[in-house]
C-alpha cells in the first residue's frame, strides 16, 4: 500500500496499549436560540463603529456590578484633566523647590568660605539659621560615598 494510506492505522500493532473507551453520555438536543426582544432585526454595524443610541457596556468587578459604580466617558475625561494639572502644577512646584534650593546650597557654600578665612557674627547667625532644623525633625544621617555602598 503507498504511504500515506493508512496501512498502519488499520492493522494491529503489537505495540498499541489496550483501547480506552469514553462512556457515552446522552446529549440534549440543541434548539434555536429565539431574540428575546420583540425588536426587528436590524443590519451589523461597520467594524469599530458603533451607532449613537447604544450604550456603552457597563464594567463588571468580581463580585458583580454595582450600582453607582459606573463612571461615564465624562467624568474619566474630567479626572484625567484633574491628573494632568496636578501633574504640571508638581513640576512646577519642582522646579521652584531646585531653584531655591540651588540658591540655599550657593549661599551656604559662601557663607563656610567666610568662615574658614575670618569668622564673622553675621555668617555664623546666617549658618545658623541655614542648619536650624524643626521640632522632630532630624537631619539625615550621612550618606556613605558610592564606592563604600553595602549589599
């Protein structure tokens, strides 16, 4: 027989284990699904183009939908212009914070120059006033350099 016929298949093996059957189990006859709405039929929309009167599918948690737990197309688009302003109003905020920082930074690097060469009052008030730290605050510790960093 050529190839591919299935001579194989058909003969018995002497290396095929026994046959396992599956019982049989009684299948229910399907029957046509019927429309439950009275509505006639109207034709498929365009792919991904949806027709003005439908509703957008309600989101599902897992245990259920809830009511008043929807959130419209609305109030999304309001809460990412809420994110988006927060957003540009922190980096607005920190860049004011490195400004004024940077300047902090410069006027204390002035002020220890000073003191090194002729210790005045008026730089050791303003130090003072630059290392000054609140009720419960305590400064960090100090940072090991990168070389020395632990694992």
């Amino acid at each position: 027989m050529p190839m591919g016929m299935g001579s194989a298949a058909s003969s018995k093996s002497a290396l095929a284990g026994p046959k396992r059957t599956i019982p049989a189990v009684a299948i229910a006859p399907r029957v046509a699904a019927k429309p439950i709405s009275k509505a006639t039929s109207r034709p498929a929309a365009a792919p991904g183009h949806r027709a003005s009167n439908a509703t957008p599918p309600k989101k599902q948690d897992s245990i259920g939908n809830h009511q008043g737990t929807t959130v419209t197309n609305q109030q999304m688009e309001e809460l990412t212009n809420q994110v988006m302003d927060m957003r540009i109003n922190l980096e607005g905020l920190e860049k004011e914070r490195d400004f004024y920082f940077a300047k902090l930074r410069d006027i204390e690097i002035l002020c220890q120059d000073a003191d090194e060469t002729e210790p005045q009052p008026i730089v050791q008030k303003i130090l003072d006033i630059l290392y000054a730290t609140e009720d419960g605050f305590a400064p960090p510790d100090e940072l090991t350099p990168p070389d020395q960093e632990e694992y």
